[in-house]
C-alpha cells in the first residue's frame, strides 16, 4: 500500500497524490475489520507524511488483532 502511495505523490505532486490515494486505500481497506474509521480517517488527511502513518497504524491493529 505504501509504495503505491508514494508513487502517486512522486507522480502527481502531494495535492493530487493524497486525493487519488483516498480512492485507492478506499478499494484497498474494503472488508477489513473497521475500514469505515480507516477511511474517516484517510479521507481527512493532507499529506503523504500523514497517511503513511495513518496506513502504519492500521496495519498494525489489524496483525494485532489477528494473532
């Protein structure tokens, strides 16, 4: 997920970047434990620093949770 992210803002600039990669990490996030408070929350970031921590978090919740 992290790596796709960084190529849209590498692409695309910082302002288009964390737009599209809403979209993607929507897709992405879909059916997992509490997407819904994901997407909130990455709907409301402004920067690629932001969602990276953001994707982090979520992550690791979710190996948490799983073991």
């Amino acid at each position: 997920m992290q790596d796709e992210l960084l190529d849209e803002y590498n692409e695309k600039g910082e302002v288009i970047g964390v737009c599209e990669a809403r979209k993607h990490l929507g897709w992405y996030s879909a059916g997992i434990r509490d997407s819904a408070l994901f997407r909130d929350l990455v709907n409301r970031a402004t920067s690629y620093d932001e969602m990276r921590s953001l994707i982090f978090e979520y992550i690791m919740k979710n190996e948490t949770d799983c073991q």
